[in-house]
C-alpha cells in the first residue's frame, strides 16, 4: 500500500490553513492513501483548530515557536513514523497549487527521482516583489554556479521526496531549510527534478521575511555557512587563491625595486604586507584541508543517523505481537537483534568490502 502524506508547517495560518487542506487532492493515481498533516509552530491564533476542522488527518506541533527550518524537519520526521512512502511539503499560507501535488507525486513513484522542485519559474512571476525576485535569482546564481548543483528553483518549498530521501536529508539551518535541504540532498548524490508550477500572490506579510536588509542578511549567513559546510575546500582554496594573488603583488613590486632598481631598502613595507597575506592564504588553504576532513567524518555521522532512523522507522512498524516477541528475545539474551537488522549489516559490510 503506497501512502502519501502532504506536510504543511504553519505559523498563525487561520486565514489560508482550511483552503490549503481542502484543496489537497485525497486520491491520486498510484497511491493508496493520501493523508495530510499539519505541524503548528507554536502559533497563538486558532490554526489548530480550524485545521482540525478541515479535515487535516494529524495536527501536531511545538508549544513556541522554533522557526521554519526545525518545523519542517520535525514535520518531515512525523510523515515518516506515520509510514508514508512519498511526502509532499506544502506552505500553510497557499501560496502554491496543491492541487499540482500529484505533479510531484508520480516521478516519485516511476523512479525517475528522489526528489521533486515545484518550480515557481521566479522569472514569471509579475507579482513577485521586486527585491524578493532578485534576492531569489540571487541565491539560485550562488548555489548553481558556487556549488554546482543542476539550475533549479532553489527557495520553493514546494517539494515532493521519496521515503528513503526524507530519512537521508539533513537540515543544518535555524532560519529556512529550503538552502540547506538542497545542498544535503546535492551532497548525499540524491536525484533533482524539476517540475513547473507557477505560484499564486500571497497579500500578507510574510512569516520568514520580516524585512529585506534582515533577511538578506539571515539568507546571505546561511548560504555562507552551508557552503563553507558542505564544500568547504573550494571556499577556503578560493579564498586562498585571491589573498595570494593579493599578497604576491608588494612581494614582486618590492623585487622590482631590490633586483632591477637596485635599491629596495625603502620598500620594506611591501615585503611585510605581502608576507602576511601569502601567510594567511596558506592558513586558508589549511582550513580548507581541514573542512574537507571533517567533512568526511560528518558523512559517516549522516550515515550513521540514517541507519538508526531506519531502525526506528521499522520498529515502528512492526505489528504488536512480532514486537514483544522481539523484545523477550532482546531481554533474554536469545537474540540482540531481527533477521532484517542482520541481512542489513551484511549488506553494508559487503558495500565496504569487509566481507565477500
């Protein structure tokens, strides 16, 4: 039975959250079962209530707001304890087509990938504020060009993502998960497609930008910090090149002097100015080296989680009676672990090339 669960993290959503769920489509080819939840981030209107009202199967959340980022991944997690194969993520505010959500569904479901992009076609949108636009267009040139992933719409959080994608992603932001769950996903080799979905005008302030210098600058940090993370070698190497070259320029010129001239004993200052950048841009490379190592120790970290998200996940769906037969195996010593949890581990073991 394949199962479909529509996220929607919502914030003091009561104006948009009932025409959101009623708009999302309950039968889908290819899927058994559509079910919707919405995780509330603390919010102090009566979203959860005309949620429920709505018809929204589960309707959780946090009792203070947290932010998107942590709303989003802990919605993410809830879709996958309730057993769903695919997940769609949707905003409670209607900004996106939900009844588009089987666009994003279906490429899922034929393999074609692990995750789908509801491409807003940025490009089109005439009501798009002019600073949201080119803050967008901004942040798609970055992290195309800067990290090399495929040219997609990379603020939509209008996303599907297959079972096993939802459990691999991790989201190392407090402010949006829409950057960071993309360069994860980019990292940990995850398929991309994108699919066009224009988006409607939403009137209302919005909950994630209060004001433009104060989300360029969260965005700029953030995008920052999750390239220096995930590649942190071609951070530092470039910033290394660039204060060498920089460097390099008072040491030539003060040669200049001290070889051609002939005197270079008024010029000290350059060789002191260029010795120290040329220091700094090998402390730079350094750090690059080191990211690079850590970053291979965050991978097994990341692999290590999903392994045990995986365990969770199946022991959550174990049927009652097979459960307390594993736990008296457990508790007696007659078996530490299932059938399953064996084959398993000699999967992984035989992947590394421990065993044949």
């Amino acid at each position: 039975m394949t199962k479909l669960i529509v996220t929607i993290p919502a914030f003091n959503e009561e104006e948009n959250i009932k025409t959101v769920i009623e708009e999302i489509p309950r039968t889908l080819p290819g899927v058994d079962v559509v079910e919707v939840l919405v995780f509330d981030d603390g919010s102090t209107d009566r979203t959860r209530e005309i949620a429920k009202a709505a018809g929204a199967d589960y309707v959780i959340g946090h009792t203070q707001n947290k932010g998107l980022a942590i709303t989003f991944k802990n919605a993410l997690w809830e879709a996958l304890k309730r057993g769903a194969d695919v997940i769609v993520n949707t905003d409670g505010d209607n900004h996106y087509d939900q009844t588009r959500i089987g666009d994003l569904v279906v490429p899922i479901l034929e393999g074609q990938t692990d995750i789908t992009i509801g491409s807003r076609k940025v490009d089109e949108l005439e009501h798009m504020p002019f600073w949201n636009k080119h803050l967008n267009r901004i942040g798609s040139f970055v992290l195309t060009k800067w990290v090399g992933m495929p040219r997609v719409d990379v603020s939509t959080g209008f996303r599907g993502y297959s079972r096993d994608a939802a459990t691999l992603l991790a989201v190392y932001s407090k402010h949006t998960y829409t950057h960071t769950t993309l360069l994860s996903a980019h990292d940990l080799h995850l398929s991309l497609l994108e699919v066009p979905i224009k988006a409607r005008q939403v009137t209302r302030q919005s909950r994630l930008i209060k004001s433009i210098p104060s989300h360029l600058w969260k965005s700029s940090i953030n995008i920052v910090r999750n390239i220096v993370l995930f590649r942190p070698l071609r951070f530092f190497g470039l910033t290394a090149v660039i204060l060498f070259v920089i460097g390099a320029a008072p040491v030539l010129r003060w040669l200049y002097y001290a070889v051609v001239v002939g005197n270079g004993n008024g010029h000290l200052q350059s060789i002191i100015l260029g010795g120290v950048l040329i220091i700094l841009s090998f402390n730079s490379l350094m750090l690059g080296m080191l990211g690079s190592s850590i970053g291979w120790s965050r991978k097994v970290t990341e692999e290590t989680l999903y392994l045990l998200k995986k365990q969770e996940l199946d022991r959550e769906h174990v049927e009652p009676e097979e459960r307390k037969k594993i736990v008296k195996e457990v508790s007696t010593g007659t078996k530490a672990y299932t059938d399953h949890d064996e084959e398993k581990i000699k999967e992984r073991l035989q992947s590394l090339g421990y065993i044949d």
